[in-house]
C-alpha cells in the first residue's frame, strides 16, 4: 500500500518536473466509458490523469467525461472512437474476438504476472505484434491497460488442483471456460448481473473474478473462501480517436502520446489499490484467504499450457510470428515485474516507449 500510495506522488513531481510550452489550445478531449465515476479505474486512475495533464498543459487540455455508457455500450468502444464519437474509451479485443490474432495473448491463463510488469510488457511488444491487427479497427491505441488478476470465491476451500474436478465455476466464455475445462472444472455461462444469485442458488460452485467484483457483487455473503490463482488478466486497451489525433499539433501530438505512456500506469495502480481494499473487505466479512503452495501453483500452470501450445499453432499456421511474441512476452513479463510501480512509472516517463501511435 505504501508503495503505491508513494507512485501517487511520483505522478505529480514526475508531470510537474517540466511543463512544456504548449501554443495550442484549448483543446477537448471526450473520454467515454460504460462505468460510474465512482468505478475504481477512473476514480483512482484516469480521474487524476485527467487532472494531472490538465494542470500540466496549463489548461490547454480540457476534458469531458461522459460515463454511465451514454454515448455508447461497452462493446461498441471501437466504433466510437472510429467515427469521432469520443477521444478515448474502451475498446477491447475481447468483443470483438474474430478481429484479432496476436491480441489474444493478453488472456491467455498465466499471461501477465503484474499490472504494471504486465501493461508495459504489452505496450513494448505492440508496435511490433499488435498495433497492425488493432489499427485495422480504424482507431489508434491510447493505451493498454488489463484488468485485475481473476481468483476464485467458493463455498468450499480450494487448496489443490484435485478440489476443482467437476466444480461448478461462472465463466464469462471462451480462453476462460477452456481454462477452466482444463482445469477439470466445469464453467458455467453467468452474466455478471445474476452472478450472485447463481452462486447462492447452487448453479454455480464458484466465481471466477477479480477480488473488487466480488465485493461489488457481495458474493462474500455466499462463499466463504478465496483462494489466489491469479488465473488471468483480461486485457482491456483505450482507442483514441484518429481524428483527434490528427487535429493536435505537432508539439500537441508529442505531449500527448507521452502522458498516454502514463495513463497505463495510474490506471494499473488503481487497480491493484482496488483490489487491496477488496482483499481487506473480504476478510472483515469473515472470508478465508487461501494462498496456492508454490508448487501446487506450479501444476495450475502446468494444466493449462495446452492452451499456449495452441494459441502459437493457430497463429503460426496464419503466417503470424506467435512462438517469437510468447517467448519475448514471457521475458518481458519477467523484467518488468520484477520492478516496483514506481520503477515502471519512472521509466515510461523518462523514456516514452515509441511506435505506438504514428507521427
């Protein structure tokens, strides 16, 4: 929590250490989201970007947030950006999974093993593996960002691989229920809404989801155990608007795609605060925390492989470079996580990863 708290601050010395001497402006930026201004992410994240850039711009960026999915659905964050609805929003891959090859990486079970390590992995590997097959949506990346890492809230306690077989767990589709069918689970389709009544009506046996969704949906109220299996981040990346992007200064065009490379950041940050509360909440509510032996850990990973083997076969026969980006993605991974936050955030604001957006 220190840590974290103390990247807060890092933020603010690190946008006021030198504040460029922008001609353009006022220009307005329209960021669009389905989620509530209380949601976490942009609450603590995207919020304090917000007002971060606009005291750092000295007011030559002036943004309007329109949330709650008035402009648009979740799903629809693509077309959004693409026809100049709004500036920035989500636009993930995961709706649109017929669009995307290489992307799909970010799902897979054991892909990422932070936020930060995580987010910065993929924005490096984007020019080179993804930026193609996003761009072909008629939007650029505003930036990469992933959900929290997905465990498990169950009635009865999970402590091995074994405990699974034949458990009922809600499943959101696709990478995820073959996860779990490899997992020896059974996963069941529940919408987020009804994921509560499901569990308590013995439907399902358990929920996959990140620590904050369980408490948003009070699930702690039915199952009394949760156990850490950091099965998978979902990768949820921004789309800016071309046309926006277009528009903006050469000078604009810099200082904006350089404070992109921070938005990754704060909002990784605020989804690991967020899941650090949900974890505090839990136990108050007289839930169990269960942490895997290492090498109990070890055979969930080993049992789902199969997939990565298969994701590098599907992509490969399409001509597509997939044995190369898990290889580098893994060491990636690996070099970033074991940094801190503030490390990271450091990082990207002395030295902006380039290629991302053209200019």
């Amino acid at each position: 929590m220190k840590t974290l708290k103390a990247l807060a601050a890092l933020c603010v010395l690190a946008l006021f250490a030198s504040l460029p001497a922008l001609a353009d402006g006022p220009v307005e930026f329209r960021f669009s989201a389905y989620y509530p201004e209380s949601y976490p992410v942009f609450k603590e994240g995207f919020k304090r970007w917000e007002e971060l850039v606009e005291k750092e711009s000295n007011g030559k960026i002036v943004f309007k947030n329109y949330l709650n999915g008035v402009l648009h659905t979740a799903k629809h964050g693509f077309r959004a950006a693409m026809t100049d609805i709004c500036d920035l929003t989500h636009a993930y891959p995961g709706y649109q999974p017929a669009s995307f090859s290489l992307s799909h990486i970010n799902d897979l079970p054991y892909a990422l093993s932070s936020q930060h390590g995580g987010v910065l992995a993929m924005e490096t590997l984007y020019p080179k593996y993804f930026k193609q097959e996003y761009e072909k949506m008629g939007v650029l990346l505003g930036c990469w960002v992933t959900t929290s890492e997905y465990n498990l809230i169950t009635k009865k306690p999970v402590h091995k691989l074994e405990d699974l077989k034949g458990m009922k767990i809600r499943s959101f589709g696709g990478l995820c229920s073959t996860t779990l069918e490899l997992l020896g689970a059974v996963p069941v389709m529940v919408q987020s809404s009804e994921s509560y009544t499901a569990f308590q009506n013995g439907v399902v046996d358990a929920v996959l989801y990140p620590d904050s969704s369980m408490v948003s949906y009070r699930l702690y109220e039915v199952g009394k155990y949760h156990t850490r299996i950091a099965l998978t981040r979902m990768g949820v990346p921004y789309a800016m608007s071309p046309q926006f992007f277009k528009k903006l200064s050469p000078e604009m065009k810099k200082f904006m795609y350089a404070k992109l490379r921070q938005a990754s950041q704060m909002a990784a940050v605020a989804y690991d605060l967020d899941d650090i509360a949900a974890r505090k909440t839990l136990k108050e509510n007289g839930v169990e925390m269960i942490e895997l032996a290492p090498e109990e850990m070890a055979r969930f990973k080993k049992a789902v492989e199969p997939m990565w083997e298969n994701f590098v076969k599907e992509n490969e026969a399409k001509g597509l470079p997939a044995r190369q980006l898990v290889t580098e993605l893994r060491e990636l991974d690996a070099k970033y996580s074991a940094m801190t936050p503030e490390q990271v955030f450091d990082l990207v604001t002395k030295n902006p990863l380039p290629g991302i957006v053209d200019f």
